[in-house]
C-alpha cells in the first residue's frame, strides 16, 4: 500500500460553502501546477509543506508515494488557496492517459478574439449523475454561471479548467479516483449559434471501503451495538463522502440521543490506496460520560418556576438525557408567547451520574393593545378593542378584558386563561361576559359565567386528539319571532363535552387525512317551568391529494336537540346554518324556518351541512371553487329535501403563518331576502 502524507487543510471563502464541504472531503487541491506544466522541474520527494496550516473541517487523504513526479496530474488552483500545499497523487493508469485529460479545442470556425455564446453538456457520467450531483455542478461551475453571456475562447478555456477540476471534486466524493475528464468547444450543431462545450468523462472504478474504524465507541458500554449502528458506512461500501457526513452526523446525534451529552464525533479521515482502489476510514469518537437527566435550573424564575417547567418537560430526573427531549422543552417554552430569547444548556451535576439542564429565559413583551374597526352586511358596523396581560398571574395565568360596541352587538368581558394547567397542554379557562346582541334571529340580553379545562392544538404541537369539558350558567333575557314582541327569561346551566381525532398534516392547511369531532351538551334551563335538554352535534371533514397542486376536500356536519320543543328552547341555544363557517352564499344564520311579518329566521333542532371544494395551488396564490349545502329543521332530525345550496370561488394566499382565505359566494336556490352575493374574509381554510 502506497504510503505518504495526510493532510487537512481547512477550505474558506469559496462560494456556495454549504455544497462545496463535502465535495473537498476527499480532495484536496493540487500545487506545483506551473512546473508540472513546464516540465522543467522535478517533483520533490517530500514537498515543503506549511506547518501552520488549519485543519481541513473533513476527511483527511492518506496521499500515495509522493517521489514518483511521473504521476503528478496538473490541476488548476481556486483561488483564495495558497500556493504553498502538496501536491495530488492520482492512480497510475489516470497518469497513462495524462495526454487525453488536457484541455482541447477544436476548430471553432470563429476567431480566437471573437465573444460567442455556448452550452454546456457532460457525457459519460449519465448513470452517475443523479440530482444532488447535478444540482452541485450547475451551482457551481462558472461555465454554468456564464453561459447566458458571451465569451472568447481563451476565457471558456480557463472555464473549462476550473469545470474540469469541480468535476473531479465531484467525482471524488462518490469514490471516483480515477476518473479522466476532458472538455472541448466544437462550433454550433446545426440550427444554433452558440459553441458547444463538451466534458467527456470516464468516470474509471469507484473506490471501496477496505475498513471501518470508529476509535473510542467501545467507551459506550452495553450502548455500543445501537450506537455503532448509527453510522451505516461498512466495509465494502464506495468511499462517498456524502454517506461518510451523513453517517458521521447520525452517530453525533445518535450520541445525544442516549444519554452522552457532552459527546463528540472528530472529523473522518480516510487514507487512499490507489493500487488496491480502497479507502481506509476512521473516525475518532469521544462519547465522554454517561448521564440520566437532573434538575431544572433557572437563571430567574420572573416568568415560570423549575417546577413549571418540569411540568411542562416530557422527561423526569433520572431518565436517560436525550437532545429531542431537551429540543421539545425549548419549542413549548417558545410556543408560551411569553419569551424573546431562551437558552437551554446542559451542565454536568458534579455527581458522576446527572446532568442538570440550567435554562435562561428572557420575557417578551407581556401586555398587549388591539383594536378592530370593521362592517359587514349581515353585522353592521362594529368596533372591539381588548387588553390583555399574558402573565399576570405566573407562570401562564393570562387575563384579557373585551369591549365591543356595534350595530348588533355590545359586549364587556373578562377572561382568565391558565396555559400548562397542572400538566403539559391542559388549558384552565374562565370567562364573565355581559353582551346585548340583536340579529335577525333573535334579541338577548345575556350574562355568562363560564369555565373550562381542555388539552387545546397548536401549530407548534398539532395533537391527534382534543377535549374540552367544562360548565356554564346563563341568565339570558331574549325575545324572538315566537315571542310576538315579548321577552322571555331563561336561566340555564349547561355541562359542554367535546372529543376531536385529528389524523390531518397541517392545522391551518390540511392537504391528506380526516378529521371527526362531537360535541355534547347537557342543558337544564328554567323559564317558567324548568325542564332538560341534550345538544348533539357530529363533525367530519376528509382531505385527499389528487396530484402535487390540487387537493379535494370535503365536509359534513349533522346535529340534533334531544328534548323539549323548539319554541321552548332559548332562541341563543338552537340550531342556525348560513354564513363563511356555515352554507357559504348566505347570509350569517339565514338558512331554516322563516316565521312573523318580518320573516326572520327562528333556528331549529335539527342541522345538516355539507361541502366540496377543491383547493388548487399555484406557488403563493391558489384558487378554490365550492359547493355548500344545509339546512336547518324543527324536527328532531333534518330534512334534506329543504336543503339550501350555495356556490362560488375562493381566492387563497399561503403565507408562513397559513393560508389567507377570500370567498365569493351566491346562493344557487336562494328563499325571499337573500342575498345575491356574499363575501367572507378569514385566516385558514374554510374547515
């Protein structure tokens, strides 16, 4: 085996860093380029290398004999590198075809001075070539990055030879050693005016691995078979330096993931034969001591406790420290909305077996203004404002006070909200309201007292399941079409129970999957007499792809009251279909029974809804034509012969937050008053 120099040498300053790294793994640049090219100097047996030169960020190259000057190939130099490294050994039979790898040039027909355009091609390397390799080349060559613009021969000469030696990089880091590239311009094929540059490439044998060695994991312990399996290079496989990274950063993470948090993985270095065509590789491991997790330390406790946050955590002290446990904490804290920078660190807790996590968390911004002017055509006009604190009471006990004044509605609220209640995602709400609301369905005026636990979905974390229980008292005073200009009062406590499956990808922008909810309320309510009721209702929606830019969606929703009469029911607590969320075409709550001089809808016990839609995508911007159907019945199930049918188009603009819906839609069998068109405004799909 052909012995000499390794060397590392650290590359910078060239373009494109992040694909260049692991094409100069395995290659390092040539020197001696102009007497090689002269002829007039030998090689020297040992070159005069630079001592202070800095390690090169990836796999070393054992060089073969160095005193064979016969076998040097000339290669072209990139700049900024210093002249002063050693010179590249290549296989003896790429020095037979040393003639054959000079850049040539054949008769052009065009004058040496002349400025032409070209294109490029490559030949030879078509089983080789697949998209990350060509991806590389067209970042890279400058032949790519001029061929828009015309250039004289001497130009794409000096072209060709920095392609050349790119191509080379790029061979080398698949294992191709001896490759042999040779570029050429020939004048324009027929029908074109621009130059061909050709590289013909002989890609020659593809290096193996002869040996594996990862030094210090036998330092791991009964750990070590899992770990040693994280870096799938084995001898036998081809010496590609992209599997090598890649291997390498599996096994640093595959450190962190059990229990060695201080653990290192060095650079690889693999040593060339060029005789045998192998490749020794070795990489040195420090996987540094084993630990299980300890406490939580915090740098200030102002926004959560260590104990907060342990509640938060998915691991407890004494379990085995893994780096995706410590990244999910950060992620929660963040999805908080209460920090504005987080540093999570793992110390060592001094006593051979824990490894405490200190943490620094930086509040953000705690209160917030906001402000809403709007008008719509079934709401009028009308103006929120609300303030709110997101810590008031620590850690995540957030209040917000509500005021809106409108056409139809007046409304003053409190909320508090409690996020991370006692366990990671459970949510402890309570709400008091006051509200005057006048629509054309009813008229109340309503008291809220209400509360809630429930495990709640977020972007961030998109959970599978979902539930809510909690209870309400009412006192509501109303008045609607059975009233005939009288109020009634109600008095209700009600016990709401919802269960929600989401098998969806994405929260804001399903494209596959489904989803089905149900929701059950109890209700007990008093006017005049008291008497009881339970509110049903059923929702599912499925989302299929039918290629890269087109998605089906579809939707349906059923709900009943089980008990009692529909004129003896709140007019706040029936049924009510029509509007963006609803029947899209329609005005908000219109669809169902009609009654009085006034025809104003009046609610029901029964619902039915349905929607298609097809989402299709265009980059950012996205179209979406649907069709909605529902109704609303009296009867304890819905009629679907009565079903009132809407249609029309959506535009959809995907931004990184979700999808910014706009809907125009016209009712298709519209009842007396309806409108002919209807617009709806929203962030996300409409379900």
């Amino acid at each position: 085996m052909n012995t000499g120099l390794r060397t590392c040498r650290r590359i910078s300053g060239l373009p494109q860093a992040a694909l260049l790294v692991p094409l100069l793994l395995l290659a390092p640049v040539a020197h001696a380029q102009a007497a090689a090219q002269a002829g007039a100097q030998p090689v020297p047996d040992q070159p005069d290398l630079d001592p202070n030169l800095a390690p090169m960020p990836d796999i070393g190259v054992d060089w073969p004999d160095m005193g064979q000057p016969d076998i040097v190939t000339p290669m072209v130099e990139l700049p900024p590198q210093s002249s002063d490294v050693p010179q590249q050994a290549v296989a003896p039979e790429a020095a037979e075809e040393q003639a054959e790898e000079a850049v040539t040039f054949a008769d052009t027909g065009a004058d040496t001075g002349e400025e032409r355009r070209y294109t490029v091609a490559l030949t030879g390397v078509e089983e080789i070539a697949d998209a990350q390799f060509t991806t590389r080349f067209n970042e890279l060559s400058v032949l790519h990055q001029g061929e828009g613009k015309p250039a004289n021969l001497a130009q794409i000469n000096r072209r060709i030879k920095e392609d050349s030696d790119l191509l080379d990089r790029l061979l080398r880091a698949k294992g191709y050693y001896a490759a042999r590239i040779r570029g050429a311009v020939t004048p324009p094929p027929a029908g074109s005016d621009r130059l061909a540059v050709t590289f013909r490439i002989v890609p020659g044998a593809r290096y193996l691995l002869s040996s594996v060695d990862l030094k210090g994991l036998e330092n791991t312990g009964e750990r070590e078979p899992e770990l040693r399996s994280a870096f799938p290079p084995r001898a036998g496989d081809p010496v590609d330096s992209d599997a090598i990274l890649a291997g390498q950063q599996s096994l640093a993470v595959a450190l962190l993931e059990n229990g060695f948090p201080f653990g290192k993985v060095e650079e690889p270095e693999v040593r060339i034969d060029h005789e045998e065509r192998k490749g020794d590789l070795d990489i040195v491991v420090n996987p540094g001591a084993y630990r299980t997790f300890g406490r939580i330390v915090m740098a200030n406790d102002a926004l959560f406790s260590a104990r907060h946050v342990q509640r938060i955590a998915r691991f407890r002290p004494g379990d085995t420290y893994m780096a995706s446990d410590v990244e999910d904490l950060r992620q929660a804290l963040i999805a908080t909305g209460l920090v504005s920078s987080l540093t999570m660190t793992p110390r060592d807790a001094g006593d051979g077996e824990h490894v405490d996590l200190a943490i620094d968390a930086r509040p953000a911004p705690l209160r917030t203004i906001a402000g809403e002017l709007g008008y719509g055509t079934g709401e009028g006009y009308r103006a929120e404002v609300s303030w709110a604190h997101r810590n008031f009471f620590p850690p995540e006990g957030a209040v917000t006070v509500r005021g809106v004044i409108g056409t139809q509605e007046q409304t003053a609220s409190f909320t508090y909200r409690r996020n991370n209640f006692r366990r990671r995602d459970n949510v402890l709400t309570g709400l008091l309201s006051v509200s005057n609301i006048k629509r054309d369905a009813y008229d109340a005026r309503t008291i809220t007292l209400s509360g809630a636990l429930e495990r709640q979905t977020n972007i961030l974390f998109q959970k599978k399941w979902v539930w809510r229980i909690g209870g309400e008292l009412i006192a509501s005073d109303e008045a609607d079409a059975f009233s005939n200009g009288s109020r009634r009062t109600f008095l209700i406590g009600a016990i709401p129970l919802s269960l929600t499956y989401d098998g969806s990808d994405d929260l804001l922008n399903p494209s596959r999957g489904f989803r089905l909810g149900g929701r059950l309320s109890p209700e007990l309510s008093f006017q005049n007499s008291t008497f009881g009721y339970a509110r049903v209702q059923l929702d599912g929606s499925v989302y299929q792809p039918m290629n890269d830019r087109i998605v089906l969606a579809a939707r349906a929703r059923f709900g009943t009251i089980l008990g009692s009469t529909v004129d003896r029911i709140a007019p706040s607590r029936r049924f009510y279909a029509g509007g963006g969320a609803s029947v899209r075409g329609y005005g908000y709550q219109a669809i169902g029974p009609r009654y009085g001089p006034n025809d104003d809808p009046v609610g029901g016990k029964s619902l039915a809804e349905f929607s298609l839609e097809s989402r299709i995508r265009f980059g950012n911007f996205g179209v979406v034509p649907f069709v909605d159907a529902g109704n609303i019945s009296t009867s304890f199930l819905p009629r679907f012969r009565d079903l009132r049918i809407g249609a029309g188009l959506g535009v959809r603009y995907y931004s990184s937050f979700g999808p910014i819906r706009i809907d125009v839609g016209t009712p298709l069998n519209p009842q007396s008053g309806d409108p002919k068109i209807a617009v709806y405004v929203s962030l996300g799909q409409a379900f």
